[in-house]
C-alpha cells in the first residue's frame, strides 16, 4: 500500500518539507495541501505523514481538524508528523505538543521539527510588521533543517532497512 502527506503552509516551507519527503521514497507518495484539495480516505494507504505550520502560535485550523476527526484511523497507520516553524529548543518542542495530541504523538514512528524560513519576498506588509516586530527580523532567513527531513524519511519510509 502507498503513502500520503497531507499537509498545508502558508509560504511554501512545509509544502517544500513534503516534497522532499516524498522524493526519498522507492515507492510513489501522494501529496495532498488541504489549502486546495479535500482530505483524501485514508483506506488505501498504510503510511500517513501529516505536515504543518506554526504562525502566531498555532498550526493551520484544517490540519488541525483532520487530526481530531481521523485520530481513531490515524492510529491504525504507520503515522509520521512534522512541523515547520522557527522557535528553538524548548519552545519548538511545546509548540509540537501543542500542535498534535498525545495519543497521536505516542502512536507515531517518526516525529520531526524541521526548523523553517522567513521569506519576506512571500510575506503581506502586516506579517513583515509582526515578525520586525517580535523577533527583529528584516531579512530573509533560512533555517529549513534538511538533515531532520531526510532522518525522518529514513525512519518513515524504512529506508535503513532496503
Ligand atoms: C506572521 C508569522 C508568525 C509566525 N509565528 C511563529 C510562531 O508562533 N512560532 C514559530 O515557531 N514560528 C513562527 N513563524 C515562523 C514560521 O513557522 C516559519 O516561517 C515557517 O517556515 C512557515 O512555514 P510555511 O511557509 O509552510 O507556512 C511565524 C512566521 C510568520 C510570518
């Protein structure tokens, strides 16, 4: 059976984070943005990646309300979540509890915080304002942690093992 990465993102970065995922695998992923697509059934696949976002605290309402109304399913699949972001250390690892439930969070097999972007060519003038003002940001900065996309597309797609 194959695999699907349902994700959503704002400017890009989790959607850049899924894609290369999905290029890591032998076998073919679909990619799935809830931005413009409906959730796919989840019968046919028995590997589910969900991918996410954090802005202003939270991750994107959609993913959100996937997770909860699939938790019982989602538990049934070989199960992998990231998240995007740019808080470090601790408060990434807070924003990750927050962002999936506990049950879902024990139940998965690989677990990634994959660092993120500030793309100010890709921001309206109000996110510009916020992110100068909350974190002195004026220039763009990438901080998208490929080593932790590509350990957990090893873990996920068991490529150690092939
Ligand atoms: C307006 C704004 C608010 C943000 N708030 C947070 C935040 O609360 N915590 C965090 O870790 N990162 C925050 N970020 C950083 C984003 O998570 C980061 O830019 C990420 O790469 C966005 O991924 P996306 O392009 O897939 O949406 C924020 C970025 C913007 C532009």
């Amino acid at each position: 059976m194959s695999a699907v990465i349902i994700y959503m993102s704002l400017h890009g970065c989790a959607e850049k984070a899924a894609i290369l995922l999905s290029e890591m695998s032998w076998k073919k992923v679909d990619l799935v943005n809830l931005k413009f697509q409906d959730p796919p059934r989840l019968d046919n696949y028995s590997t589910v990646i969900i991918g996410a976002s954090v802005h202003m605290g939270s991750i994107q309402g959609k993913i959100r309300k996937f997770c909860q109304e699939h938790e019982w399913e989602l538990i049934t699949k070989r199960l992998g979540l990231y998240l995007c972001h740019m808080f470090e250390g601790e408060s990434a690892t807070r924003q990750f509890n927050e962002a999936y439930s506990e049950t879902l969070r024990a139940h998965a097999v690989a677990k990634g915080l994959f660092g993120g972007e500030f793309n100010l060519g890709k921001m309206s003038s109000y996110e510009k304002m916020l992110i100068e003002k909350a974190a002195g940001i004026t220039q763009s900065v990438e901080k998208l942690n490929t080593r932790a996309i590509e350990g957990f597309g090893k873990i996920i797609f068991h490529l150690d093992k092939s």
